[in-house]
C-alpha cells in the first residue's frame, strides 16, 4: 500500500475501473460507459468547467463520419451538431503538380465525409455529459503521483489540491496523452521518430469561400491542410521544417497570407485575415502495446501521430469505442476487467488499425516532401491513379472517413446494450 505524506497509510477508494485523462478521449470513454453498471473515476488535471470563449482562432477538430457515428452514440453529437462544419468534398493536390484527387460525400453516399468542430464544444458538451452521471466520479483537477500494479489491482495515488488520495481498480486506463504519465512511471517502451518539422497553426479567411471544401496540399517543405471551419473561416495547420519555424512565427500577417497564397494557390481566392500563429513540434510516438498487465493505453497515450490526414484523435475515438464494447461485454460475463484475456482482445481489435493508419501518415508525411522532379513526377502519377481509378479513391475514402477495417457497434449506428443512468 502507498504511504500517504504524514506517514500514515492510505486507505484505498476502490473502482472497477479509473480513466486517466478526461480530455476528448478519456472523457469520451466515460461518457460512452455511463449507464453501463461500472464504478469508473476520472483523473483530470483541468479544473472542471474552466472559463472558455470562442474566438476567431479558436483550436478545431476534424471529425470523420465514423467519429460522428461514435459520438452520436454515447450522446454527444446532439450537443455538438449547431456548431460542426461539415466536410463535403475533399482535394488532395501537390504544389507545382497536375495530378489530384477529389473525394466527394455523393460519391461515397453519405450527408458528409466529416466533421470540424471547436474542442472547446466537445470538451463543454462532455463535461455536461458527465456532470449528473451518479456511477462516474470526476477527480479534477488532479494529477498522478505514482503508480502501482499487482496481479489483482492497479493502484493510484493522486495528489488533488494537495490532498493526497490511493484509488485503485482492476483496470487503469491511460488517455493522459502523448507524455503519459502513466505510460512513462509504468515504464512502457515507446518508439519515437521525430519529423525534423513543426505545424504551424492559424485561422485565415479567404475572399472566395468554398462552403464545406477541406484541402490536403503537399509543399516542398510539407503537408499544407486548410479545415472549414464556421462563418467563412479555415484552419490552418502547415508543416514546415524546423529552422524556419520561428522566422514563419514572425512574419507580419501580410507577409505570412503571403507565404500561404504562393503555397497554397487561389482555390478559395485571396486570403484576407490571418490569426496569430503558434507552433508545435511533430513527432510520431508509439508504445510498443496498447496494453499491459491491467493497464490499456488509448489515443494519444498509444499513438501520436503526423497530423497530415487529420487522423489522430479519430484513431483514439475508435479506440475508446472497441476499448467501451470489450469491457461491457466482460462485465456483462461477470468477469475482471484487467484480465489478460480482456486486454488481449481489445489488443487484437485494434492491432490492424493503429499499425495501418500509423504507417499511411509517416509515408504521407515523409514522401511527399521534397522538390526533386522525378519524386515530384512519381507523386503526381500516384494522385491522378487513385482520381482516375474509382475503386482507389473508393478506398482513400474509406480510410479518411475511418470505415476502413472491423467496426464497432458504436461505430455501425447501433448501441452498447445498456441502460443510460
């Protein structure tokens, strides 16, 4: 047992199951368990309800059509609908290139191929989800101080506004992200391979706008993504090579619009309002496995992906709806929660998906960089295959979309099976 900071020794508060992280993903995971007849806690180092507005600058997330279908189904997307942007068609295109692709939502039969939707929206719409469920306990804020694990528990200890508090289940999940706590005090074995590059972030407004256009433009320097956003705005995420990052940081706005126009074109006409910029450094991080001894990794804890293909948290949403089917199906059966056999199974459901995804974004990202001409030429015949091959572009949409592969019930429109408490 941990001893508490007097010297005394904790008595433990005991779970089936305690979430770390209430972010987009932990927090969705608790909202898709509500009802299901598990005591779940939630650790989170934000402040419950913390002040948020929006503004013009606003953080974005591009939701696919799969991630709409799991969040309808753990309540959510009601909450969300007013304020998401709908992605109608999509163009992936090289600079200085002939070659594109347009996938378009009528081709693929569906009322859009995604989603943009503030975070701020997300995060407010599960806090409300989460604020009357009488079988979740939020911990918030707190942190976690250490970790322990036996072959019947896993044990917390949590420092909350300086009360410090042991927590244990049979299972702990890790959706602290991609510097988990969790992951580094257990001491899982991660991969890292850094991109040498930096997105850059901004919101811009063009004079000629494309009502639910998204836009992948591969650069010499790197992947160039412009989301819809609400009222006529874009968000930017551009990667750029690290040497350049700070003086890109420091271009006026006229200058930077600028940059973009030369890089971008003249599909949404002239950019006229740019937002402040600000930068973060990319790198592809991956735990060796989703899971260990009563302990399950989950979104960015697992996986920290390139944003190229807006991929990341969309991987994490189907995580948490495999991870949500596997332990409802185990509590149903009677069984622990934190056994191998449960562990293994969500492991082996998920195995194809974060291996496939993982290895389509670093090509994405390492591939299409570059000017030299013949790579260019080999780029350019690559997207005028899959635009003029209907099957190829068939299955890029699929994978964008997340309908790629073994689908969840949450993920197929269909519920969990329990009662909503």
């Amino acid at each position: 047992m941990f001893p508490g900071g007097s010297g005394k020794t904790l008595s433990a508060r005991e779970y089936d199951l305690i979430i770390v992280g209430g972010g987009l993903v932990g927090g969705g995971l608790a909202c898709a368990l509500r009802g299901a007849g598990l005591r779940v806690a939630v650790i989170e180092a934000t402040s419950p309800g913390a002040a948020t507005h929006p503004s013009y600058d606003e953080r974005v997330i591009a939701l696919s059509w799969t991630s709409r279908r799991i969040l309808e189904g753990i309540g959510l997307w009601p909450r969300l609908g007013t304020d998401a942007e709908p992605i109608r068609t999509v163009q992936v295109s090289q600079r200085g290139g002939c070659g594109e692709v347009w996938i378009d939502r009528r081709a693929e039969a569906v009322d859009a191929l995604g989603h943009v939707v503030p975070a701020r929206v997300i995060g407010a719409a599960i806090h409300d989800r989460l604020a009357n469920a009488t079988d979740i306990v939020v911990h918030a804020p707190a942190r976690v101080v250490d970790v322990r694990v036996t072959p019947q528990w896993a044990e917390l200890e949590v420092d909350q506004s300086g009360l410090i508090e042991r927590l244990r289940a049979r299972l702990i999940v890790a959706a602290d992200g991609g510097d988990s706590s969790v992951r580094q005090r257990l001491g899982i074995a991660v991969r890292e391979r850094p991109y040498g590059q930096d997105a850059v972030i901004a919101t811009v407004t063009p004079d000629r706008p494309q009502v639910g256009a998204a836009f992948e433009r591969f650069t010499e320097s790197g992947p160039l993504a412009l989301l819809p956003m609400t009222d006529g705005r874009w968000s930017l995420v551009w990667s750029v090579p690290q040497e350049q990052t700070a003086g890109v940081l420091a271009l006026s706005d006229q200058d930077f619009l600028a940059r973009l126009q030369t890089g971008f074109g003249y599909r949404l006409g002239r950019f006229v309002r740019a937002s402040s910029r600000r930068a973060f450094p990319l790198v592809q991080r991956l735990a060796g496995e989703a899971s260990t001894p009563r302990v399950a990794l989950i979104g960015n804890a697992a996986h920290t992906l390139h944003p190229v293909a807006g991929q990341g948290l969309n991987l994490g949403l189907r995580d948490v709806a495999a991870l949500a089917e596997v332990l409802v199906a185990a509590h149903r059966a009677g069984g622990d929660l934190g056994r191998a056999a449960v562990l293994g199974a969500y492991r082996s459901w998920r195995r194809r998906d974060q291996t496939e995804v993982a290895a389509t974004t670093d090509f994405l990202a390492r591939a299409f960089i570059g000017g030299w001409a013949p790579l260019r030429q080999v780029r350019d015949l690559g997207l005028l295959g899959i635009e003029f091959v209907p099957v190829l572009r068939h299955q890029l949409a699929r994978r964008l979309m997340g309908r790629a592969g073994r689908q969840t019930r949450l993920a197929r429109g269909l519920p969990l099976e329990v009662q909503d408490g």
